[in-house]
C-alpha cells in the first residue's frame, strides 16, 4: 500500500483559513449593496459559504503538522481554486445575465482572481454595483492580497511562508527585507494598500476637478483596484476608453508600478532607488514598453483606418502596450480592428509581462533577460568551447539549473498556449461555429497568460461568452495554472509528489 509523503492535513489547515478570512473582503460589496439597496443575498449566502467551508476544513486538520514545501504547492493550488469557486457565488445567486450560469460564472471568477481580465460580461447596466464591483475586488485580492495573507498567517512557519511567497514571486529569499517573513508580508501589504490609496486618490481628483467629470468615486474606486493589480476588469464596457484621454494617461504609471516589483519598490521608497535603477530586468521591461509603442505607434500612423492625430496616437500605443505588457488588459480603443501589424505586435507582448515579485502574470521579463543572455552565451562559447562564461543579471551570475528551468518555463507555455488553439479552433467546429486562427491564438495566449482581451469577439470591445461551454471550462483551468505558474498544479498531477 502507497504512504502519502503529503501532509494534506496541513494544506487543507491553510486553506480553511484564507476561506474564513474572505468573509471580510466581501464585506465590502455587502455594504455597497446595503447602500445602494440592492440585494444582500449574493453576498451573506457568500460568506455563509466561505466560513462553513473555511471552518470544516479547519476541524478536519491536526495542529501538529507542519507545512513543508509540498505543503506549499498543494495550499497554494487549493487557495486560488476554492476561492475563485467560491467567488462566482455571488454572480449565481444574482442570477443576473450572462454571469448568471455555473459555466460562465467560474469563468468570471476564476478570471477575475487571476486578474487575467477576460470576461463574459455582455450587458452592464442590467448588473446591481455591488456584483460589479465584487468582480474589481477579486481581481484586486487576486494581485497580491490572498498570498501575502496566507504568509503572514503562516509567520511562525518560517520556511513555509517563504515557500509560498517564491511560489507567486519567483523570488528566492524574499524574507531578507526583514528577518522574519511576517513582517515582510505587511511591508508589501502596506505598500500594496498605499499605491491603492494613490490611484483612488488621483482618479477621484480627475474627477473632481473637472478633467473627467464621470470618474465618480465609485469609479474611482473600481479602476484602483485594478490597476495596482494589473487586471483589467472595468465597471464601464468601453473600458478606460470610456474616460477622458487624462484618465488613461494617469492609469498607464499605476500599471507600470504595479508590474514593477515590490522588493524593490520598497527598497526604492526607503531611501535605496538606486536597487530599482540598476536593476538589468527592470531596463529590459521598460525598454520593451518603449520598443512595442514605437512599432504600434508606426502601424497606426501607417494605417488608414485609424484617424487619431498625433497625441492620439502616442496615446493609444502606448497606453494599450503598456496594458497588454502588464498583463493589465484595459484597453482605450478597440484594437482588436487596427491593422494587421499592430495586432500581432501587441500579441506578442502577451508574452513579455512585468518583472519578477510584482503582481503581474505572462513569462516575465526575468526569463526573457536570461534567456536572450544564455542564447548570447551559446553563440560565443560555440566558437570558443574552452570559455567558461556564465550568465549574469544585474552582475550576478544565474546558476546552471535555473537556467535550464527557464528554457524550461519557457518552452511549455509556448506548448500550452499552441495546444489550446488548436482546443479552441477544434472545439468551436465541433459545435456548430468558427473562430479564425489568429483569434483563437489570440484568446488562447491572453487566457493562459492572464492577460484578458485579445482579438476578434474576444477583442477590448467584446465578450469571451460566445465560446463553447467546454472552451471556456478549459480556459477556467488554464487560468488557474498559468496564474500560479504551472508548476505548482501540475506537479499535483505526479505520483512522485505524493508518494516519494
């Protein structure tokens, strides 16, 4: 007989706590809903939910286990799963429109808490606030809330909570900003809650003063929430389009800084800038917004079909790059109707995404850094094979295997993203429809990569609501492993994880 080498126990202890902490998130919509009188049942069936299954999963557990890092991968699987499961209950019991159907409703969720940003949504205005704006909170909890929780939960764990914060950040030793990993929580917790702060501040203020006179204060708050986090969710289907050019000129630093990342924000805010300014990533990212505008920006002003003058123009390139890159997904335009040459550079920025320890999704520009740089290595050492030349970010050399991890990473995105076009073309003929290549690429690699809109009817403009049932229930999986990057759910998926 097999013997589990998983404490599941443990996961399961973990987990329960972050569903009993969701009960105060949805607090927040609850008392929207009370304001605008609305109806309350979405949200206190929701919290009913979430502290009944929150507390069994607690009663199940034993207190004397420890979470290693098996334990981490398999919490963190749990907690982004149940969550977004248990998010789409209040779009069910609303029952209200195309989020109102099971398959449509754990679409929504999952997408929102990944902060992918693609939505099912066709009619707006027949939804109460408070269900749109609990779509905004997910994805606002989704880019950095629910795990920096669960390490601050786990702070006398040690090892565990920095297992599960390298998990989402990528970034090895991330407790050294303190000693101990609790206490590094609440820093990126607090600057996360600040730049917050900031973004409701300076959208209200357009608002207020008369730049923007319909960004409102619930507005305000709704496009706050996702532009810290990167996510793309609006309570306006036009997007940010539907503001004045002030408004998308104000989101685009808000985007930037929020797929910069919080390491070396902190440092940076704390009297050490210069951490920030020679980071190699950091000039890799930002030199990949600029190269993207400038291309985009030549196929609008070359293409006829697209009359926005000059400033209009710098405008709409760079604020869309620099949401597609960020793995944001506003949109100021519907772009999904510019020119050929656009579309396919802002296609390929799907795959950029922000740097390292921020709350952005796609490859990251880390990977990308490295592997440009091992490339570069193999081309000398081809011709001197004596050399002995490691790669170096930022002057620091980047061990062998983690290199090898990277091609890795790299490679089989690239295989998830073809494998799912070819899902998507196969499905939709199979069900009557059709869905051109570049659109189902499109929608393939903006799901996977928790980017949001793509192309075709899943444009800026448009819905992904039209695909088959079993497409959008194989995007809802897709999301989840590409929001946690892969590893952690599909090492789920080995008999090894288990039992050796």
């Amino acid at each position: 007989m097999l013997r589990l080498r998983v404490r599941w126990r443990a996961s399961v202890d973990l987990t329960g706590r972050i569903l009993l902490y969701l009960a105060v998130p949805l607090s927040f919509p609850l008392l929207i809903a009370a304001y605008a009188g609305e109806s309350l049942l979405p949200f206190l069936v929701t919290i009913a939910v979430t502290l009944s299954v929150g507390s069994g999963m607690r009663y199940i557990t034993d207190p004397d286990l420890d979470i290693g890092p098996r334990e981490g991968f398999l919490a963190v699987a749990l907690i982004w799963l149940l969550v977004a499961v248990i998010g789409a209950i209040p779009f069910l019991v609303a029952g209200t429109g195309t989020i109102g159907s099971p398959v449509n409703a754990l679409f929504e969720s999952m997408s929102g808490l990944t902060t992918t940003g693609a939505t099912v949504l066709r009619d707006f205005e027949i939804h109460a606030q408070s269900i749109l704006m609990w779509r905004q909170l997910l994805q606002w909890l989704g880019g950095l809330g629910i795990l920096i929780l669960a390490t601050a939960v786990l702070s006398s764990l040690g090892v565990a909570g920095a297992q599960l914060m390298e998990t989402e950040t990528q970034t090895e030793n991330v407790n050294r900003l303190t000693p101990k990993i609790s206490h590094t929580a609440r820093l990126i917790w607090g600057l996360y809650l600040g730049l917050t702060g900031l973004a409701i501040a300076v959208y209200w203020g357009l608002g207020l003063s008369g730049l923007a006179p319909n960004m409102d204060l619930y507005n305000a708050v709704a496009h706050a929430f996702t532009s810290v986090s990167t996510a793309g969710f609006s309570s306006e289907p036009l997007s940010l389009g539907a503001f004045d050019p002030v408004v998308q000129w104000a989101a685009i630093p808000f985007m930037i800084v929020g797929s910069t990342s919080f390491t070396l924000l902190y440092y940076a805010i704390h009297g050490e800038p210069g951490r920030l300014l020679r980071n190699e990533e950091f000039h890799f990212y930002l030199g990949a917004i600029a190269a993207f505008t400038l291309v985009v920006g030549t196929a609008l002003v070359y293409d006829p079909n697209t009359t926005f003058g000059g400033t209009g123009t710098v405008r709409h390139a760079l604020f869309n790059v620099v949401s597609i890159i960020t793995t944001t997904g506003y949109a100021s335009a519907d772009f999904a109707t510019w020119s050929p040459a656009a579309k396919h550079m802002l296609w390929l920025g799907m795959f950029i995404g922000g740097m390292v320890g921020s709350t952005t999704c796609s490859v990251k520009s880390l990977r990308w850094l490295v592997t440009l740089k091992s490339l570069r290595r193999d081309l000398f050492t081809s011709i001197h094979p004596n050399a002995i030349r490691p790669v170096r970010v930022s002057g620091k050399p980047i061990d062998e295997q983690t290199v090898k991890d990277i091609y890795s990473f790299v490679l089989l995105s690239v295989l998830i993203v073809v494998l799912l076009t070819v899902f998507i073309v196969i499905n939709a003929e199979r069900g009557g429809d059709s869905v051109p290549e570049f659109d189902a690429l499109g929608a393939a690699s903006s799901t996977f990569l928790n980017i949001g809109p793509a192309f075709g009817d899943a444009g800026p403009y448009g819905t992904y609501e039209g695909f088959q049932p079993s497409t959008k229930a194989v995007m809802f999986v897709l999301m989840w492993i590409g929001r946690i990057e892969i590893i952690p759910v599909l090492v789920l998926f080995t008999k090894s994880f288990w039992t050796s």
